[in-house]
C-alpha cells in the first residue's frame, strides 16, 4: 500500500543505483582506483545523502541521467548500437520524470558533439557516426514520450510547448510577456493535462 517505505523505496534505489553508476563511469574514463574514490565520494556527499531520503524528483532524474550517460560512453567503447537504444531509454525517463532533462540532455549532446568533431581529424566521418547515434536516441526518446502521452501526437506537441513555456517564463524571471510568474503553471498544465490524453 502507500506507506511512508513504499513511497521513499525509489529515491533510496535511485540514490543506491546512482554510485554504481558513477563508479563505472569512472572505471570507463580513469581507471579502478580513481573509480572506488568517485563512487565513495559520491555516496557520502551531503547531498546525495540528505535527497536520497526524500521522495524528490532530483534523485530519479540523477540516476536516470546517470545510466543514461554511462550507456552512451559505454556505446563510445564498443560496437553497435544497442547501448544508445537504452541511452535512450534513460533519457526518456528522466525527460518523463523531469522536464529540466532537456536541457540538461541539450547540452550534453551539444557538449559531446562539440568535443568529438574537434578533436578528430576526420570530421565528416564522426559527423556521420554521431547523427546515426544522435537519431537512436531521439528515435527512442520521442517513442517513449508519445507512448507515455497517450499516444497522440498532439498531446507530445503540448508537453513540448508547455515545458519549453515554461523554461523560458522561469528562466526570464517569471515577467515573460507580461505575465506573472504563476501564470506559467496553468501554461505547463495545459501541456500535461490527462484531459488531453482522451
């Protein structure tokens, strides 16, 4: 039932999940030594301490992001495409648990996109290699979306604008065109509402 264990057992697994998480990401990068410091640093950190207790949306997302990150690095080191259909997955989730995932997920593609075609003397063929992984996991990203959104295109259409809205309402101060700030949550409702979904 809804116990107060039932309700906090998610954000204490998110939070579990995370170091093991952050250790491989780690060992993938640095090695085994500076991995075992990153995931015992990560799982004594104040924060990661005090919000793994709560039933926040900050400690799924973090997992979330975290998972999809490693698979995405994973997928970096080996061949195939399978680590970029569950790097997607991931994104999903956290995009579904939390619309500051976009942005976040925005940047890091901007980020990795940004460092691979700098670093690599052959430019157009990373070029090539990063669409084909970029489009697997924005494929998979808006699958789950529209699946989670009831399945009509017009539902997912109104999260995108309400969550963008939104951002850009939050991020401008709430005086948006005017607006007040609290305006924005009808704004995001509207996007979200199950009364679309029907």
């Amino acid at each position: 039932g809804p116990t107060e264990l039932a309700i906090r057992l998610f954000s204490v697994l998110s939070g579990t999940l995370s170091v093991l998480f952050v250790y491989a990401l780690a060992r993938i990068h640095y090695g085994i030594k500076t991995a075992q410091i990153a995931a015992t640093l990560f799982a004594v950190l104040p924060l990661s301490v005090l919000t793994g207790r709560y039933e926040i949306t900050d400690v799924p997302v973090v997992f979330f992001s975290l998972a999809a990150i490693f698979f995405w690095e994973y997928g970096d080191k080996r061949r195939g495409l399978w680590p970029y259909f569950v790097c997607g997955f991931f994104v999903g989730l956290a995009i579904l648990t939390k619309y500051t995932a976009i942005a976040f997920f925005g940047l890091y593609g901007l980020l990795i996109l940004l460092l691979d075609v700098l670093t690599h003397p052959k430019k157009t063929v990373v070029l090539r290699i990063l669409c084909k992984r970029f489009s697997v996991v924005c494929l998979i990203v808006f699958l789950m979306l529209t699946l989670f959104l009831g399945g009509k295109i017009n539902n997912l259409i109104y999260f995108i604008y309400g969550v963008f809205f939104w951002i850009i309402n939050q991020s401008s101060g709430g005086g948006f065109l005017g607006f007040p700030w609290h305006y924005s949550f009808a704004v995001l409702f509207d996007g979200v509402s199950p009364l679309l979904f029907f």
